[in-house]
C-alpha cells in the first residue's frame, strides 16, 4: 500500500485519466473528489461489499426455469 500525506488543493493522478484532490481536512475526517472516467466505477467501499453480496446471493438463488419462456426471443 502506498502512503501519502497531502494538504488540501494537492492531487493524486492514478494512470492518465484518474485524479484524487484532497478538498478538505476537518478533525479526522477528510473530504476528497474523485475525477474519473465514467467506465471507471467509484464506489465507498461499503457499497461495494453490498453489491458484491447481493450480486453472490442471487447467483446461489435458483432459477425458476419457466421464467426462461417469458424473455423475449432475439432472431
């Protein structure tokens, strides 16, 4: 992992098109902005470990084959 130490106004570019600025520090508590190309997902990392979970719990789900026969068929 690395560590950095900014003030508020620096920035962290990652690859050529991802920029972290650190807007604000108040106490321990840290505002930054993220600027990312909207291929890029961004999410706090405890919305991510919910996706993660519920996308693992509808894999183990089962399937009702019969809702196959209600998709519409491409040709």
């Amino acid at each position: 992992m690395l560590v950095l130490r900014r003030r508020p106004g620096e920035k962290i570019r990652i690859g050529n098109d991802i920029t972290i600025e650190i807007l604000e520090t108040k106490g321990r508590q840290v505002r930054i902005g993220i600027e990312a190309p909207d291929r890029v997902s961004v999410l706090r990392e405890e919305v991510f470990l919910k996706i993660e979970q519920e996308n693992r719990q509808a894999a183990q789900s089962p399937v009702d084959p019969t809702i196959l026969e209600e998709l519409p068929v491409m040709e």
